[in-house]
C-alpha cells in the first residue's frame, strides 16, 4: 500500500486525484487549508473505495504555514507526493499590483512546493522509490488570463523546479513530473472567471469544452503508475489542445 499525499484536495482536480488513488487502495493524506468540511467528504468517499484516509490542514500560502506543514509530514513515509494547492489569489495588473498580493501568489504556489517536497525527499531517497507530480498550469505557458500574471509566473517555474528536480532525483529512483491543465471546470473559476470569460475560453479551446478533474486526475495517476517508469520531467499538457508546447 503506498502512502499519498495531496495537498490542496478539499475539492476539485485535488478532491478527484485523491479518489483516482483510493481506487488502488493507498493510504491517503487529505490537505485542505479552509475547506475542512469538503475535505472530510472526500476522506469519507475514499474510505468507502477501500482506502485509507487522513486529513491534514495547513496554509501553505504562509512561510510559517508551509514550513509547519514540512515539519509535520517529515514524520510521515510519503511514497507519492501530487504539489496540487495553488490559487489565482486575485487578479492584478502590474501598475496596482499590491506587494502582499505577490508574495502571497509565490509562497502558495510555488515556495510551499519546494519546501513540501524537500519534506518527502529523505524517506523517498532511503527506499529509492518514489513519484512526484507537481501541478502546473497553461498560464506557465501562455502567461495567464487578465490581471493573472503573477500566478502564471510561479506555474512556469513549476515547469523549471520540476525539470531540476527530475534531473538530481531520477538516478536515486524517484519520478518528478509536472501537469498543467488547461482550463478545468472547478471552484476556481466558479471564483476567479466570469461566465463571458469562460465562453471566451471555451471558443478558443479546439476541444470546443472545459475539461474535467478527473480527466486531470487520470493524467495524474498514470504518471505514477509502472506505466509511466521511462517518464521524467517532463510537463504533460491536459488542455483540449488550447495550448501546444
């Protein structure tokens, strides 16, 4: 039984990658940093599916939030870490852009990968076995929507982190990948993107739709299946062609 930690899976792609590994019966690690409620709901299906489950909350969009969480989870043999907690935060233009915002927008969704991953490393490194898969965005592609820059930065160097981390942890048996969705229907853009902004996304997506959480879930779970052993750093796109690297 492997262990699984997700951060950032009180809900959407979170939520339906937790469940794409409770189907194999993994011992998961539920984090959730407000949504306590929806957390436990998705603990309570995965057990149903015949996992296990454990929820954890922690702000990683803290430096003393992410480092608490690191410290915490060094206790635990973490065999697959999937970097999923990440937020638009709110959107900014460069001129109005307050400082605060900007920190807040790379401590969440890009300092606290590092420092959770560098948390998991040891026990992967001792067993020589391990898969991390770091959820990017194609706004680290295409720079982002309006006002949303400051998050696609910090999702392109996801893209970078985890080709540096591929490079010095593939020789000790560890895969580090990275998945950039494109864009998903969740609780994100329910928050973020306006109906018009959405139709707009849609029309320009070759797939002519939004794509799923479980759609980037499955993509999710495969790069840590035996099925993805000759795989390593790469960024894989889930986008309905919307973006081609």
């Amino acid at each position: 039984m492997r262990t699984v930690l997700i951060t950032g899976a009180s809900k959407g792609i979170g939520a339906a990658t937790a469940l794409a590994f409770a189907k194999e019966k993994a011992a998961l690690l539920i984090h959730y940093s407000s949504d306590k409620a929806g957390a436990e709901k998705v603990a309570t299906y995965a057990r149903s599916l015949g996992a296990t489950a454990e929820t954890m909350h922690a702000d990683l969009a803290t430096l003393t939030g992410a480092q608490a969480f690191a410290k915490d989870i060094a206790g635990h043999k973490i065999d697959v870490l999937i970097n999923n907690a990440g937020s638009l935060i709110g959107r900014h233009k460069l001129a109005d852009m307050p400082s605060d915002h900007w920190e807040q927008t790379v401590m969440l969704n890009l300092s606290s990968v590092f420092y959770v991953a560098q948390a998991v490393v040891p026990h992967m490194i001792e067993q020589k076995q391990g898969w991390i898969v770091n959820v990017g965005s194609v706004a680290g592609r295409n720079g982002g929507g309006p006002g949303a820059f400051a998050y696609a930065t910090c999702k392109g160097a996801v893209s970078a982190l985890t080709k540096g981390m591929a490079k010095e942890l593939a020789p000790q048996g560890i895969h580090v990948n990275c998945v950039a969705p494109g864009v998903i229907a969740t609780n994100f853009h329910e928050v973020f993107s306006t109906p018009q902004m959405l139709e707009s996304f849609k029309a320009n997506t070759p797939a002519g739709r939004l794509g799923t959480s479980e759609e980037t879930a499955d993509v999710i779970a495969y790069l840590c299946s035996p099925q993805a052993a000759y795989i390593y750093g790469q960024t894989i796109e889930v986008n309905g062609g919307l973006y081609f690297a």
